[in-house]
C-alpha cells in the first residue's frame, strides 16, 4: 500500500513538472524547463535481445510549423539607411522584402554594438545583460560588467534546446574582453551561448581584408587570396550551413544570426563598388539631409509636417568648407555608400539561398538595418585609421588626402567625418553613442514571413526596442518563455511580442515604457512622451557636465515625430514625472550608478574590472604561442618594458621574421629580424614608424636579443629610449618620440614567431611570410 502511494505520488509530480508528459508523450511536452529531460532509461528481463522490443528514440522536435528564423544586424546604420527610409543607398534586398512584408518606422535599439546584441537575442535590457556600454569599457558594476549572467539565457539557446538548428554569423562584441583566451572561462563564447556553429570575429570590429576569425573557438587561417573579404566569406560560409542543415535534416528549423562588421569602421569595401558612387555626394550633407527628408515624406515613412531638425553646432556647414575638404568628405560618403550597398548584397545572397532550396515562404527574416544610429565617431574630418579616434589624436585633411585614392582598400581602416552620420539618421540631430535622441537609437527594420503575415507593403508605427524581437520568434514558434534553462531560474523577458501588429496596422501599441541609458546619455519613454537629456556627444572626450547638473527636455513623439519641439518648459510636471520614471527604471535594470566615461574605461587597471594580467609585471612565451588579444596580454602602454627573447639560429641560415608582434597596420610594436640583424620598431597609429636597429648580425647558434624601452613618464602617450641588446653587448640605441596611450587595436593580436593578419612592420610583413626562419625558445616581456 506504501509503495502504491509512493508510486502515485511520484507520478502526480511528475505530471505537475511537465516530466510526466516529456517522457511518455513527446507532443505534449513541457517547453518552460530546458533542456527537456530524456525518459528514464528502461531496463530489460529478456536474455536474447530478439525477444525484446527496442525503446522509441528520444529526440526533441520543434512543434509543427514553427518556422526557420533569419535574424539581421548591421553596424553602424542609422533611420535614412536604406532607399526605403528615403536614404541614399541602393538597398534591393531591404526594399524588396518590406516591399513584400512589413517595415517599422519606430524600432529602437540601445544606441552602441554590444548592449543591442545582447539585448536583441536575450529579450532583456542591455543592462540587466551587464552590457551598459560596449565589452571593451566593461566595470566592476552590475551592469557594466560585460558578462552575460545565465539567468539571461539567450534566444538562440532556446530554440537549440527546442529542436532548432542555430548558426551565428559575423559580429559577436558579446564576450567579456578577459575571457577572449585559450584560457577562457567559454561559457560566454558563441557556441556556449546557444550556437552550434560560429563563423566570425568576437570583438567591435575587424579589418574587413585581414580579419581574425575563430570557426567555433578554432582561429581560422587566412586564404592568400588578395581579393578576400570577410562580408563575402562570412556570407559563403552562411550559406554553405543553412543547405547544408536542411540537406540533411529537411524538417528541422534553423535559426540564423547574420551579423556583418559592416557598415562599422573601417570602411573596407572593394574599389568596384566604390567607383559606382563617383559623384553622388557632391552637393554635400546639408542639402543631403533636406533631400532625405522630402522623400521620407513623400514615401509616407515619417508624417507629413515632420521638421528637420538642427545638426550639432559642432558640425560645419557644408558651404564653408574649403575645397580639399569637400574632396576627402565627399569621397568619404562614396565609400560608406558603396559599403551599404555590397552589404545589403550579400544579405540577398543569404535571403536568395533559401529561396533557393524552398525555404523562403517559412522563414520568418528579420532585417535590422543598425544595431544603432549611424557612427559619428569619426569626428569633423574623418580618419584613415579609426584607432586615432580611440587615442584621442586628431587627423588633418592635408596628410588623409594623400591616402585617397587607397581610402577603403587594405592600407586605410577608415571612418568618415560625423557630418555624413548626421545626415544618414535624418530627421534627427544626434546619432551613435547617444541614446537620449532616436538619431542613436531608431534604425530601419522589415519583417518577412509569408506563411505567417498576410500583409504587404505595410508600414508600422508601434514603438518597438530590440529586446521585442526574441519574444516575437518564441511566439512565432509556438514556443513559451522558459523558466528555467540550464538549471538556472530565468529572469522573465522585458520584451513584448510584436507578432500582434503583424496583420492589424491600427493595433494598440503594447511596449509602453522603455528607458535609454549610454555614457552618460539618457532618457526616458514613455506612452507616446520622451523626456532626455544630452549628456555627451560622440566626439567630445569629456560630458559636459556632471550627471546631476543635466539639462532635460520633453517631447511629445505622437505629433513631434523629429524630436524638434522641447516642451519641457511648458509642462514641467510631465517631465518631473519621467525624471522619477527615469530613476525607478535604471534602479530595476541595474543602471545604476551611471558611469559616463568613455575613454578612461579602455584601461582594466582604470575602471577594476577582471584583467587576466592584474598584478603581473611579467610575461613568458614560446614560439607557436599566437592570437593573444590586447585584454588577455600584458599591457605594455604607458611604461617602460623590457623584452627578451631566446632564439637560435641554423647554421646556414639568415635569420629573417618576427620573434614577437603586438598589433598591425594601424598601430602596434615588434622585435624582429632583418637580413640577419635585429630591430625594434613602434608603429605609431600608422602615421609615424620609429626603429631600433641593431649594427651587427645574429650568428648562427644560440643568442639573446632584449630590448629595453625607458619611458619617459610625465603622462600618457609619451616617448622614450629604447635599447638593443645581442648576448648583453649593446648594438643599437634609439628614440621612440610618441606611443599609444590606450590601444593598438580592436583585433590585431599578439603573436610568437609570426605576424598575424597586417604588419606592423611593413618590409617584414604578416602571415606565412613574416614567419621566424630560426626557432624561439623564450620570449619574455616584463614591464616597470
């Protein structure tokens, strides 16, 4: 009787987990526990296994007609960004499929590339991610941390667990900038975060001719291939994967995130696509901006009666502005064009290889053409190399002017001047970084699904933010929110569905209140109002004032679709009101304390988040030790170091290569071997190259190579001596006159016996060709 009681017991509690049905009927499983747990396994009496019947295969499927999902994100893609939203560009693929589907005129993201990742596939605030700002400007805050906690679970996790295949693509800039190692921890990496497959680079950005790329956690080694670039690669790969999966598994969904480094500097694009833009922005970006605006109207897709607003006072006008600078702007815009426009090409290959295989009808594809406003981080005039911006160095036209005709190729990393980002998020004032204006954080955004929308064509004005998107997919695929994954309670989804506007355009809008918050930058909506106040632009190092100092404004969206009518102070309650909503908000999402420092966070040993390298003066290496990521290596900046390496070289043999690299092209240091003898060069932003080179010849055998740089002290960004050394016996003396105050790169790594990607030293060169032709025992690097 005991035991019947048990056995009941055990079998209602089972039935009240969902376990109950998971094992004895998988069509009425329990979805709000992942992963669904497998039956128990059966045991047998039967001595001759031909006397006993086999168990079903326990396997989980997605339910019946959920669809495969195409997820979209380009970088640095303001509202004016494709012809649809009355920009510039030719944008076939975008048009075509809001042409055919839906297009949203009032979709938000959080105004920078890490935070809108991580909310877009998490369904939760950027902050509630720990993504307040991008990775590498992490703190020790809840919030800022830059890692993902797992009561977090991505969408893509989900859906795996669901019986989905899931593939990423491009872009990551969702991993803790410490955890970018061999050592890790993984669990914050692609495939740990819900992706079988992964193809593409972790960080912000990447040199779109030389990238580092990881195919899973592996670096992938570059073709010599002097026409490769990684939007084409990352969309062949893309490709291969989603025919491949339904090749072999036809009923199976795939979830696809495709997120290209374009249109984020730098501005790599082939010159074919640039020269077709010859021309086309001549008339400069005030008129530009005035163009963009009529069609806007004109097309419907903002209202009738919108104003245009002011730009910043820090942007010239493009009347006085003298001729060399309307040549290197105006070039500057054909290049971002032409960017644009092989982006949104590539997006079609991947749109046109489901169509190929009849998958298209049952894709629902999200097209979300910015994970931000448009990038004004190139400031007045440009870049060539956008690691000046990150250095705080100014670039003057008169030496970018020189580089003109390579803008956009492998000699330049390029940005544009912030005037163009002004005009590619018309109607608006503002842009990236500041997420108090809708030129920050509103982009354009199609939907496509035709077995699941019945409307074409059709344009929607709901307010919708990013987080909106994965509860969307869930309820496209019949799936619920979980509430455990992993074992790990889940905190529910800030996100609401979208999928209630798909068929009714006159829907009652359901995301009522959303809060902004970046550097400082902030705001507040709330039905139909926005409060906000500009803290920081993009371009000023520094905020303008302090946090509790602001100045705030109001606005009433419903009638003021450009944000150009401040009515704060004719109805100062309304804005107290949002102030308090404001504060209620950023305390639940772990907004604050707000930290409004950009640059000073670059630093881990400014800010105390995790360094891989805290307290460590001293660094030991070997040959073959390869790909180390400026947050994972010693960080030599702003000190006096000493580096030390062990080599031997084979009788026989001109020693030739690099013993160590830090960095590239654009920025960065090596110790090196030049027809037999030693040198030490600093590559100063790619615009000044100091060398150290010794007056003798290693000979063949064992030898020690150091160099020694003393720092001059007195700041950032200083000069100093530098010493060469073979065997202790001084053979080479020189200045370094300027270094690098904050970084080299955003994805040059630090290499062993070889250069990745670009040189640092151009004679040497990287890759196979700047490999070591002796062996290196020991390379140590200490600092002081």
């Amino acid at each position: 009787m005991r035991r019947s009681i048990a056995i009941i017991s055990s079998l209602v509690f089972l039935l009240l987990t969902g376990l109950f049905v998971t094992v004895f009927a998988q069509e009425s499983v329990n979805r709000t526990v992942l992963p669904i747990p497998e039956p128990k396994r059966q045991t047998y009496t039967e001595l001759d296994v031909r006397d006993a019947t086999p168990p079903k295969h326990f396997e989980v499927n997605a339910p019946a007609d959920a669809p495969n999902v195409l997820l979209v994100l380009v970088d640095d893609l303001g509202f004016a960004g494709t012809h649809t939203f009355g920009g510039p560009f030719t944008t076939p693929t975008f048009d075509q499929l809001a042409g055919e589907g839906l297009y949203y005129n009032n979709f938000h993201t959080t105004a920078v590339c890490s935070p809108t990742r991580a909310a877009l596939k998490s369904g939760r605030n950027h902050h509630v991610n720990n993504m307040g700002s991008i990775i590498e400007t992490g703190t020790a805050f809840p919030g800022n941390t830059g890692q993902i906690p797992p009561d977090v679970a991505p969408l893509a996790e989900m859906l795996r667990l669901n019986g989905y295949s899931t593939g990423a693509f491009g872009k990551w800039h969702e991993l803790a900038a410490w955890e970018a190692s061999v050592s890790g921890p993984l669990d914050r990496w692609p495939i740990r975060q819900g992706f079988d497959k992964f193809y593409g680079f972790l960080g912000g950005e990447t040199n779109q001719w030389a990238p580092f790329i990881y195919d899973g956690v592996h670096p992938v080694e570059l073709p010599e291939d002097p026409n490769y670039h990684f939007l084409t690669d990352m969309t062949d790969q893309t490709v291969a994967w989603i025919k491949l999966q339904k090749a072999l598994t036809p009923e199976k969904p795939f979830f696809v995130y495709y997120a290209p480094g374009a249109t984020h500097a730098p501005h790599h694009v082939p010159k074919a696509w640039i020269d077709r833009w010859k021309g086309k922005f001549d008339e400069g970006w005030d008129t530009l901006r005035e163009q963009i605006l009529a069609r806007q109207i004109k097309s419907g897709v903002v209202p009738e009666g919108t104003k245009l607003t002011p730009k910043p006072a820090a942007i010239p006008d493009w009347d006085s502005l003298s001729a060399d600078e309307k040549r290197l702007f105006t070039h500057q815009a054909e290049v971002f064009a032409a960017y644009v426009e092989m982006t949104d090409h590539e997006i079609g290959r991947v749109v046109k290889a489901i169509e190929d295989i009849g998958q298209l009808d049952n894709t629902l594809v999200f097209l979300i053409y910015g994970d931000n406003g448009t990038s004004a981080e190139g400031g007045r005039n440009g870049m060539f190399s956008e690691m000046t911006y990150f250095n705080g160095v100014q670039e003057n036209v008169a030496d970018m002017l020189t580089k003109l005709d390579k803008w956009g190729g492998p000699e330049t990393y390029p940005h544009m001047a912030a005037g163009w980002a002004v005009a590619f998020d018309t109607p608006y004032r503002w842009t990236k970084q500041v997420g108090s204006d809708y030129g920050g954080t509103k982009v354009g955004m199609a939907v496509h699904w035709p077995n699941g929308i019945n409307a074409k064509g059709e344009l929607r004005k709901h307010f919708c933010h990013v987080i909106d998107v994965a509860p969307t997919i869930l309820e496209a695929a019949n799936l619920p929110e979980p509430r455990v994954v992993n074992g790990v309670p889940q905190r529910p989804m800030d996100g609401i569905s979208m999928l209630y506007s798909f068929d009714d355009a006159n829907a009652t809008g359901r995301h009522i209140t959303q809060y902004f918050e970046m550097f400082g930058n902030r705001a507040i909506y709330h039905d139909g109002w926005l409060a906000r106040t500009i803290h920081r632009a993009p371009w000023e190092p520094k905020p303008r004032r302090p946090l509790a100092e602001d100045i705030w404004e109001l606005y009433d969206t419903r009638t003021d679709f450009s944000l150009a009518n401040d009515l704060s102070g004719q109805f100062p309650y309304k804005l107290a009101g949002l102030q308090a909503l404001f504060m209620y908000e950023a305390q639940k999402n772990h907004v604050l304390p707000i930290d409004d420092r950009v640059f000073e966070r670059i630093l881990a040993e400014q800010v105390g988040r995790p360094d891989l390298m805290a307290g460590r003066t001293t660094l030991t290496l070997a040959d073959g030790m390869t790909g180390m990521t400026e947050n994972v290596f010693l960080n030599i900046k702003n000190r006096s170091k000493v580096v030390t390496a062990e080599v031997e070289i084979p009788t026989g043999t001109t020693a030739n290569g690099i013993v160590i690299a830090q960095g590239g092209r654009f920025g960065g240091w090596a110790l090196y071997v030049k027809d037999g003898k030693p040198a030490y060069d600093y590559n100063f932003l790619g615009m000044q190259r100091f060398t150290v080179s010794a007056d003798e010849s290693l000979k063949p055998g064992k030898s020690t190579i150091r160099f020694d740089f003393a720092y001059d002290g007195g700041g950032q960004g200083k000069g100093g001596m530098g010493t060469l050394y073979i065997n202790d016996r001084k053979v080479g003396h020189g200045r370094i006159e300027r270094t690098q105050p904050r970084i080299f790169s955003a994805d040059e790594t630090a290499d062993v016996g070889i250069d990745l990607a670009t040189p640092v030293v151009e004679e040497i060169g990287a890759e196979a060709k700047s490999r070591f032709t002796g062996s290196i025992a020991k390379v140590s690097i200490e600092v002081r």
